[in-house]
C-alpha cells in the first residue's frame, strides 16, 4: 500500500513545527475561535476590504507570528468551476516580508486538491495578483459589474 500524500494544510503544519522559532511566521488553516482576530486585521484596511460578511472560518488561512495573527486569507469555493480568493490582509507592520504570496499560494494550492478549475479574485491591488500568477482578463469572458447604490 501507498503512503498517503499529504495534504497542502498538512505540509504546511509539518513545515511550521520543524522550523518554529522567535520569528517565525507560520501559514496555516485559521482555527476556530480565530474570526475576531481575523475581523480586528481586515478591520484596519476599510478603504480596501468590505468585512460585512466573512467567509466561514474553515475558507481561511492565517500567517501567525508568536500567537499572533499578522495575516488572513479566505478561499470560498462556489463550484468546481471557479472559486474567490478574498479577504487578503496583511499587518502594516509585517508587509513586503513575502507573506501574502504564501497566503495566496495555500488559497491556490487548497484550489488545486478540491479540484476547482479557475481562481479569481476583486481587488484594488491587481499588480498583486498578477506577481501571483493571475491574468487581469481581457480575454473570452469578461467580470461585469452593476452598482446599486447610485454610483456610476
Ligand atoms: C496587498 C497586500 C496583501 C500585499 O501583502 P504583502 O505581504 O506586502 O505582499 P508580499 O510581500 O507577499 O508581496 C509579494 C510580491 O508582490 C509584490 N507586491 C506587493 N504588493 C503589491 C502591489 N500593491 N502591487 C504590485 N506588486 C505588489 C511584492 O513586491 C512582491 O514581489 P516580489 O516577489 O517580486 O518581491 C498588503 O499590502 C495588504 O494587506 N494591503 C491592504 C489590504 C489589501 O489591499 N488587500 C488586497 C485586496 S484583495
């Protein structure tokens, strides 16, 4: 019989216990009972990031720097076709350290193992994403959008 692969959640606890340390900024799937200091960081950027209604606890992964919660990051799944990476947010304190690629990369790599075909995501920050392998989308099928709130 084969071992089991492990899963990406998986690698990524095993990597964090053989190298934590003073420092050292663990990515892994957030907890429960973690959704208030997930709320508190997404709550410092509110020009960016709409935290009305979060995704479930179990869409998140977080970047944890000695028990605290420097990021967030949530995959929301709609079908197999195609599902959100959202709620991005890193600590001011903790930015241009690599930690929002790593985040995005667990949305990417959780992606891949439920079999979803296509990742997207609404941001202000699109140069971001493209360093993270997204395309803006120019191509056959285009994000439309409808304001209701009287803006144009
Ligand atoms: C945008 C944000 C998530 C980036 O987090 P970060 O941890 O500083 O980003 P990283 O260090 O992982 O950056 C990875 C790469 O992207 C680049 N990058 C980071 N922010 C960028 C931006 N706004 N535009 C273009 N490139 C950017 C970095 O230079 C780095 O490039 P490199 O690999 O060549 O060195 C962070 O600034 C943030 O929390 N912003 C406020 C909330 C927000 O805007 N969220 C996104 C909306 S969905």
């Amino acid at each position: 019989m084969t071992q089991r692969e492990p899963t990406s959640d998986q690698a990524d606890n095993d990597k964090s216990a053989r190298g934590h340390g003073k420092g050292h900024v663990v990515v892994r799937p957030a907890k429960a009972g973690e959704l208030p200091a997930i709320r508190r960081l997404i709550g410092l950027y509110p020009d960016e990031l709409v935290q009305d209604e979060l995704p479930r606890i179990s869409s998140f992964f977080v970047a944890e720097r000695e028990g605290s919660i420097i990021g967030c990051c949530a995959l929301q799944v709609y079908s197999r076709r195609l599902a959100e990476v959202r709620s991005l947010a890193i600590h001011p304190d903790f930015r241009g350290k690599g930690l929002a690629a790593r985040l995005v990369d667990a949305c990417r790599r959780r992606g891949i193992e439920r079999r979803v075909r296509q990742l997207f995501a609404v941001t202000s920050e699109p140069g971001f994403f493209e360093g993270c392998g997204f395309t803006v989308h120019t191509g056959w099928k285009t994000a439309v959008f409808a304001n209701l709130d009287g803006d144009p």
